[in-house]
C-alpha cells in the first residue's frame, strides 16, 4: 500500500492486526503478507486491506480565575508557564507541555495561556494540570458552556477521560484557578479608662 497522503495531512496506516484476529477485518498495511491466487478456483481474497487513521489533537487553556465561578469571563486572563501533562487513560504520562502565548491555532497572538497536544492517536487520553504555587483550582463544569469552563479536577487537577476519533481536534480541555483569600476579622481590644468609648 502507498502512504495515504491525499487523505488528511499526516495520515498514517494503523498497526497490522495480530494472528488470530480476522483476517477480513484487520489491517494488512503498509505490507501485507504474501497473497496467492490459484486458478481456477481460488481467484478471488477479499481480505487484504488497510486502515488508515488521521492525527488526532487536544488542548486549550488555562486562566485565573479572578471572579471565582468557574466561567471564562474575566478578560485576557491566561497564564503561561503552566505545566500541563497528557496521560493515557491507564495513567501513563505521554507528554508534558506548558502553557505560552498564542491564541488557539494562531502562535503570533498576544494571548496567554494556551497549550495543545498534536499528532494523537484515536484513543482515550487524560490531561493533568499543575497548578501555579499558592493557586487552586476553580470549581468545575460551571455555565454550561464546556469550552468556557474549568474541567481540572479541584483535588488532582485532572480532566476525565477524553475520547479522540481519528482527525478530531478538541480545544475545549481548560482549567481555571485562583488565588484563595483567607477571610479575617478583628481589630483592637483596649482599657477605655475614662469610659468615652474612643
């Protein structure tokens, strides 16, 4: 079989299929096993064939949070410098990036905060955000919208599984964080020696 390149930039053929799968519906590239055809009866073998699969990829955003609702709606609040990690569904670390300037798509914006994965495989992924010191994680799922909310979760900075199809890009994998303020209250205690209260 010849590479696949007018189906999708970076298209590749998918691993052959192991012994005991079947043969009429593995994939046989980029090299198949020897064929043989013997006339008369046996002309015909329907069961070479090859599976092609395009790259697949994942990311977007991290931002601070500075109202505390989950919702991407306080401005061009992106940080950058934020480690971000890809993980297969069984745990296994596959990538690490951090977070840099450039909108989605487009590395010459001004916006901070972005990340991206590029080059998967269809399969189920995982991404792991670090979260800056002295920062937490926002509360996830909020608004309703999910390319505008935080899906880190608060605990391990974890999104849930990602399921990717082959050619499919997913930028809706953000994580919001704040600084937290511990409320305090008080003052001054005093002996009010002539009682006029000042």
């Amino acid at each position: 079989f010849l590479e696949p390149v007018a189906y999708c930039e970076g298209a590749q053929f998918t691993a052959r299929q192991a012994a005991g799968v079947d043969a009429a519906l593995d994939s046989d590239a980029p090299l198949s096993d020897p064929v043989s055809l013997t006339p008369p009866d046996d002309l015909v073998n329907l069961t070479v064939d090859a599976g092609v699969v395009c790259p697949a990829a994942l990311g977007d955003y991290v931002w601070e949070d500075f109202d505390r609702n989950g919702v991407q709606d306080d401005g061009n609040t992106g940080i950058n410098g934020v480690t971000v990690e890809l993980q297969s569904c069984a745990g296994d670390v596959l990538q690490t990036t951090a977070t840099f300037a450039g909108g989605p798509n487009d590395q010459s914006s001004d916006l901070n905060g972005y990340y991206e994965f590029t080059g998967l495989l269809p399969g189920c992924y995982v991404v792991r955000f670090t979260k800056p010191a002295d920062f937490v994680f926002t509360d996830p799922n909020q608004g309703g919208n999910d390319a505008l909310d935080s899906d880190a979760d608060p605990g391990t900075g974890q999104t849930g599984p990602i399921d990717l199809e082959s050619g499919e890009t997913d930028l809706t994998w953000d994580a919001g964080v704040y600084e937290p303020i511990e409320p305090k209250l008080g003052d001054f205690v005093w002996d009010d020696l002539n009682g006029d209260g000042e």
